[in-house]
C-alpha cells in the first residue's frame, strides 16, 4: 500500500475526466466529495474523506414547545478539513436564486448544494422533520422545463426538481440554527494529496479535543449528557398533539412526545445524521490508521468506537419502531431504553476518546 494516497489502494495513473458518476454513500457530506474527486480523477474511500475532515463527533440542539429536538452525530456541518488538507481549491457561493447554480454548472461538473430535506419533494416529507444541514450534488439543469438533476447519496438514481422547489430547500428556515442559508461550493482543483502515515494521527488528536472537551456544552461527550438529561423531561416538554408523515411520506397525527422518539431514531438511522453510522465509519478512519501506524492504542479506540456505533444503531431502531398508534406504555419504556444506553454510550465514547489523547 502506498501511504501517500488516501485510497486503500492506489488508482493506477488516474486522470481528470470531468465525468460526473453517481453513486450512494453513507453520509451526504463525504459522498458529495467523493463523488466530485472521483471525477477529478481522484478515488478516495468515503470513510477516509470522513476522517479527515474531523466533523465527527455529537451536537445536540434543543427546540422550544413540542416541536422536535436536533441531534447529529457530529459537530461540524462541512467543514473543509478534508479539502484543506488535500489542497482543494474551493470556492463557496451563499447566493439565492437558481442562477448561481446554472452559472457553475457551465464550468464545473457538480456543485456542492446545501439543502433542507425535509423540503426535497422527492424525499416526501412535506416540510415535515426539517434539517437543514443536508448536502446534495447538482449536476445539470434543463433550461426547457427549468429543473435540476441531483446526485443524492440517499438514492439509487440521480432525482429532479424543480427549480422552485430547490430553492425553496436551499433557502429554508425551518431549522434554526441548522439553516441552509443559500450555501453552496464547488471544487476547482485538487494539489496534493496528503500522507496518511503523518496526518491521520494528527486528525485522530484533534478529534479527541474537539469531543472530549468541547466549547460549548451541548457538543461532543457533554452534548451526550445534556440529551440524557433533556429525554427525562421530555414528558412535559413534549407534549399534546402533532403533525408529522410516516416512512412513506404520508400526513399523520402523532402525540408530541412519541414524535420525538421517532424524530430521534430517524436522525440516527435515515438522515444521514448519524448516531451509529458516523461512529462506524470514525472506527474504519481509526482501523486504517492503526495499521498505517502500527498503533495499537489507536486500534483500541476503533474497537470501541464500534461498539458504541452498534448500540447508537440498536437504540435507532428501536425508536423507529414507535408509531402514532403506539400505546403509552411502549412510549414510556422506549424513552427509559434510551436513557439507559445514552449512559453506556457515553462512558464507552468517553474511553475511546480518552486513548486517542495519548498518542
């Protein structure tokens, strides 16, 4: 294996095509980039991409009334350490209207868009269960019925939309303080690509600080904590009734506290926000680390931050398994569930975390 590439194996003289490929991913910020490096002629493993960009960790946002509180598994929403580091030319636009969109598709392949799900009409939700740190690639526009071909890490095939209703999401306040803002980016060039050997200890360190012993108290191992905390009184925060849509995209009418539950285990399962799927994919960054390093210390980490991923993944699905016609009973032994895990979560996080500050 040759260090120097991120890939596990090198891409035999690979050359820009400017072609773009759609393929799914497991997380919406690190396929987005894939994909468009893949098309610089560049192939670099998703988790690796992850990694490096050091977005990794937990943020917790509360939201007044019953409307439903905002978990991620991480604490950065694009950050650009990936890019950096790789010596990425980027250059960010924040301007509303399709325009900006059409203008960089006429010079670039794909341009990184930064959406509310909840208002992508091929998702279904309605407007419902709003996020607005989701990514997406636009890839090309069709100026006879104004819409515009998305490369989505969620789906199968690339997806329409009309041109109204993509800025509608690209424009949406419907998740303070997680709002899109009309954000969007493209790639120019890639410059280098980094030594693993030397930068992923060096990313795995920054990762501990940042969740260990974060700014702010509803980030990282003490985010963890303010979510146990908060699900104790969501009983009297979350409550009377709601609207919200099912799996399927279909209106419903849920109590509050149940839509909750079933927010969370969404966010952790299905929108790429990700409780079990981002630790699994930190502990794939940490594995090849190890075995790059030699470092048992780091593999240990990986070993735990596995395990941590399979509970965030048993607790997703559990609560994805509440609907509206879930008796009080089931409701109240799901929360109780998940106040028990998040306490073994944290410890184990925290372990993990705690070995990676003494490499």
């Amino acid at each position: 294996m040759n260090d120097t590439l991120l890939s596990s194996s090198q891409p035999s003289a690979q050359i820009s095509t400017n072609v773009y490929v759609h393929a799914t991913g497991k997380h919406c910020e690190s396929t987005c980039q894939r994909n468009i490096l893949l098309s610089l002629g560049i192939d670099i493993e998703e988790n690796i991409i992850f990694g490096l960009d050091a977005s990794f960790g937990f943020a917790y946002h509360t939201v007044q009334g019953n409307s439903a509180d905002i978990v991620l598994g991480k604490q950065a929403i694009f950050p650009m350490n990936a890019a950096r580091l790789m010596g990425i030319d980027v250059e960010i636009h924040q301007s509303a209207g399709p325009s900006v969109l059409i203008e960089l598709l006429k010079k670039y392949t794909a341009v990184i868009t930064r959406v509310d799900i909840s208002l992508l009409p091929y998702w279904g939700l309605a407007g419902k269960a709003p996020f607005g740190g989701y990514f997406i690639n636009i890839i090309d526009y069709d100026e006879q019925s104004d819409w515009f071909e998305v490369s989505d890490s969620s789906f199968t095939d690339t997806q329409w939309i009309d041109s109204s209703e993509l800025c509608k999401a690209r424009s949406s306040t419907l998740s303070p303080p997680i709002n899109p803002a009309n954000w969007c980016c493209v790639f120019k060039s890639v410059k280098r690509q980094p030594n693993l050997h030397t930068i992923g200890p060096i990313a795995a360190k920054n990762l501990c600080r940042e969740v260990l012993k974060p700014n702010f108290r509803n980030l990282g191992i003490p985010g963890i904590k303010k979510l146990a905390k908060s699900a104790q009184n969501w009983p009297n925060t979350k409550r009377g009734s709601v609207d919200d849509v099912d799996g399927d995209g279909n209106p419903v009418r849920s109590d509050a506290l149940t839509r909750q539950l079933v927010y969370l285990g969404r966010q952790i399962e299905l929108f790429g926000t990700g409780g079990g799927l981002f630790r699994l994919m930190i502990s794939d960054f940490l594995t090849h680390i190890a075995k790059i390093n030699n470092n048992e210390t780091i593999l240990k980490a990986a070993e735990l931050f596995t395990e941590s991923g399979i509970l965030w993944q048993s607790v997703g699905q559990e609560l994805l398994a509440l609907s509206p016609l879930s008796s009080s009973e089931t409701t109240d032994s799901t929360l109780k569930m998940l106040i028990h895990e998040l306490a073994k979560i944290e410890a184990i996080e925290k372990s993990a975390l705690e070995k990676l500050a003494f490499i």
